[in-house]
C-alpha cells in the first residue's frame, strides 16, 4: 500500500487539519458529497477535511483498493445518530501527494446530516470567507 494511503488511515478519523495538511498537493482539489462544488488549494482542503473530522464519529475504512495513483477507500461512519458508509476517491500525484479527492456517500439522509452540521461549522469559521473570496 502506498505510504500516503497508509499516513491517511491514522490521521483522517482524527479531524486534525494540521495532520491532513501535509498529506496533500498545494493544488489538491477536493469534491465533497454534500454539493456539486469543488474546493482547490491546500489549506482550504484540509479545513474541510478537519472540520468533517470532527463531525463524523465512529470513522473507519472498511476497505481499501488501489495501486500505483488511484485509491477507492469505503468507510463506515456516523453523522449524529445517522449510520454512513461512502467512499473516498484519491488521485496521489508524482510526489505521492493527495491530488484529488472526491467524496461519494450514501444515504441521502445522512448526507442532509453532513451539510447542515458542515454549514454550521464553516459559517463561524472566519477563514472561509477568505476561501470563498479566493474561489470567485
């Protein structure tokens, strides 16, 4: 398995941005299950990354399927008190880093779950007004 697949495992589940950070490319682009959007850059991506961290409880891989650059990692995970599973699609680039990451989940209702806890979460979080600004 390849290191960052591996570094992954420990460190998602953790909701720890600072973790997440150094696993991804500067230019990493990040495609969530919640809306049809995509968010680009290192340190957007690993603020949402650590602030779905924190929302999901119970987080872990049930299985992992890859080789060389592409990676389908399957979790299981709570939102609240709603059951979750999805999976994580990653494209590593040249230097093993985290280049895309695209998020599929399932069922619908968890995934409302997810964008009304995310939504809450990111409107009292300053810096992404900043993200947002630069995205436009």
């Amino acid at each position: 398995m390849h290191p960052t697949i591996e570094r992954m495992q420990e460190v998602v589940a953790k909701g720890d941005e600072n973790l997440i950070h150094d696993l991804l490319a500067e230019d990493v682009r990040f495609s969530p299950p919640t809306y049809y959007s995509t968010w680009t850059g290192r340190a957007p991506v690993a603020a949402v990354l650590g602030h779905v961290g924190q929302v999901f409880s119970d987080f872990r891989y049930r299985r992992i399927m890859g080789d060389g650059n592409d990676w389908a990692l399957e979790f299981q995970c709570k939102i609240g008190d709603l059951d979750a599973v999805g999976v994580d699609l990653i494209t590593l680039n040249d230097d093993g880093l985290i280049q895309e990451f695209e998020v599929a989940m399932r069922p619908y209702k968890s995934i409302g779950a997810l964008r009304d806890a995310m939504m809450a979460r990111v409107t009292t979080d300053a810096r992404f007004l900043k993200f947002r600004e630069a995205l436009s």
